[in-house]
C-alpha cells in the first residue's frame, strides 16, 4: 500500500473525528467537503462496566455502517459500479480507521483504492490537513501537495534575513511579500519565482496625463477602481487617460522567471491569499555593498540600513532597521 503513488485523477479522503466524520476529494489544487456526518464516538476502554462496553461497541459499529454507506455513495458510480476516484486515504485515530478499514461493512471496491491509511489528531478541516501532510509521500505529484510545500518554503525563505555584522551592514533579502515590495524586485530583474494567487484581483493601469504627457503606472484592485480620485491627476484634478488596462496575471505572465499560480484552499494558500495578499517572489540572492553610500544592495533590491535608538532602556545601541527604497 505504500508504493502506490497516485499521479492523476480525483483523490477521495475520509476523516473519522471522535464528533464528526468528513468526506473529502482533491483534484489537482482544488478540494471539496462533501458532506460531514454529525457523531459521538464512544471510548472503547472508558469505565462502567461490561454493559456499557457493549453499548460502546454497538454504537460505534453503527457509525461504521453509516460511513461505509455515505463512502459507497459519494465514490461509486450506481450506473457503471465502479469508483469514481483514483484513490482513496482513510483517516483517523487508532480504532475507528482500522475498523472500518478492515470490516466486511466497507465496500471491496473501495478498499481497492486505499492508498494510505493514516493516524490523525483531529477530524474536520485540521484532520484533512494532517491526513495531506501524512501521506504526502504518495501524492507528490499532486498540484495541492506541490503548492504547500512552495508555499512552505516561500515562508521559510521569507522569515530569514542573514546579516554579516552591523559593522558590514551587508544584508540578503531571499524573498519579498506584498505587490509594492514584488514589483520593485521585478522592475530590478532579480525574480526568480514569481508567486500570485489565481484569483487575484489586481488590474494594471496605463494612464497619460493629458498636460504633461506624463505615462503613469497604477495598480488597482476592484475597490480602488472605484474611488474616481484615483483615475485624477492629484495636482490638477484632471482626468488621466487610460492608455491600457491589463490584469495583472495577464501582463506578469510575460516577465522572464518561474511563475507559480496558487490559490487559497489549502492552510498555507489562505495564509499567502489572505495574509500577504496573494502576491510575492522568491529572489534570485547576489549580496554586495555599494561603496560610500548609506544603502546596499540586496539582489539588487535597494535597502536602506539606520541605526535606531533603544526607547525603553534609553541606550544609543546599533540596531539595525530595513527601509526598502522603491522608484528610481
């Protein structure tokens, strides 16, 4: 069972919680909940007796004919007979996952497709998240899979920021969040994977100002699009003309680096989508100092380095603080 390794196709996941059972697919980036049964599930080895064993036993198999049921329903196809999904992992704590798994109540046509059978903490969403990174040995060719481990390493990459001394002021920069932060590094040439969510929102804006002939350069989301001021030359409150209007996946398609489209299903997806705006780059990293000058340069990403006065203790220490310097 564990050399099986599933490349294409739907993927059917069962997570068994001690107050609800869950019925899962995945197919490709994109998962859905079918349906969530509602239980109670009895502790095997609780005290009372041998009266309220049997009660517990009973009660449980009960959950296991009802989940064997809806599993028949949701993943056999009653025309042809045959399942519906390219595999299936069953997850749960100990008892109840090995239950059904090995009970005659469990369709043999299910139990085909068993890729993996994995030991979970929890049910509902958190169980299916741990039951993707348990068996996440046999889907690695899965785009969901594939998407939380860049999205993984994005944040890894994100968090660190090496410096060689406070005397140096040489820092790297390994990744960027945000559309300001990612445009200045893709303006520099220095994006090696550019990172967007699919359902990013963000248009590009060509205008000219009518006066000066001025070429200005916006990006807008669908609620700044609808603010008119930002369609005006602030000076003179005139209109700009729109010489161009692109979504942004559509003109970032066309720069020179890795790109990787993610959307928001998974925990690390909603983190990127909700938390940093769906936006942001891994970078190609070249370190060096820009001789006489208070700014260095970060994969040529230009980053101002100042010395900042300790406000609680009163000390005038060295620490050092990253302004990043964006425009020309």
């Amino acid at each position: 069972m564990g050399n099986k390794r599933i490349v294409l196709g739907l993927l059917a996941i069962i997570v068994l919680g001690q107050i609800g059972i869950t019925f899962w697919t995945l197919n490709g980036n994109s998962r859905q909940i079918l349906h969530t049964l509602a239980v109670d599930l009895p502790k095997l080895h609780g005290r009372g007796g041998q009266d309220a064993l049997q009660s517990a036993w009973l009660k449980l198999r009960n959950y296991m004919i009802k989940t064997a049921e809806l599993a028949k329903q949701f993943f056999i196809e009653p025309d042809t007979g045959q399942p519906t999904v390219s595999g299936l992992i069953l997850a749960g704590p100990a008892e109840f996952k090995t239950m059904l798994n090995q009970s005659d109540m469990f369709d043999p046509r299910l139990r085909a497709k068993i890729l993996k059978v994995v030991e979970v903490s929890f049910g509902g969403e958190i169980g299916f998240n741990e039951a993707i990174d348990h068996s996440s040995d046999i889907l690695s060719d899965v785009k969901f899979i594939q998407e939380k481990r860049l999205i993984r390493k994005y944040f890894k990459l994100l968090s660190q920021e090496g410096t060689e001394s406070t005397d140096s002021n040489e820092k790297q920069v390994f990744a960027v969040a945000g559309l300001n932060d990612t445009l200045y590094a893709i303006d520099q040439g220095v994006v090696e994977t550019l990172i967007v969510w699919e359902n990013l929102g963000i248009n590009r804006y060509v205008f000219k100002n009518s006066v000066t002939s001025e070429i200005i350069i916006k990006h807008l989301n669908h609620e700044q699009e609808a603010d008119r001021n930002n369609f005006l030359d602030p000076a003179i409150s005139s209109e700009l003309e729109v010489q161009e209007v692109r979504s942004f996946l559509e003109w970032s398609a066309h720069i020179r680096c890795e790109h990787e489209s993610v959307n928001n299903q998974s925990l690390e997806g909603s983190q990127f989508c909700r938390g940093l705006g769906g936006i942001g780059a891994i970078l190609r990293v070249r370190k060096y100092r820009s001789p006489g000058t208070a700014f260095v340069k970060i994969g040529t990403v230009s980053v101002k380095i100042v010395r900042m006065k300790d406000e609680e203790d009163g000390e005038d220490e060295p620490k050092l603080k990253t302004i990043y310097v964006f425009g020309k």
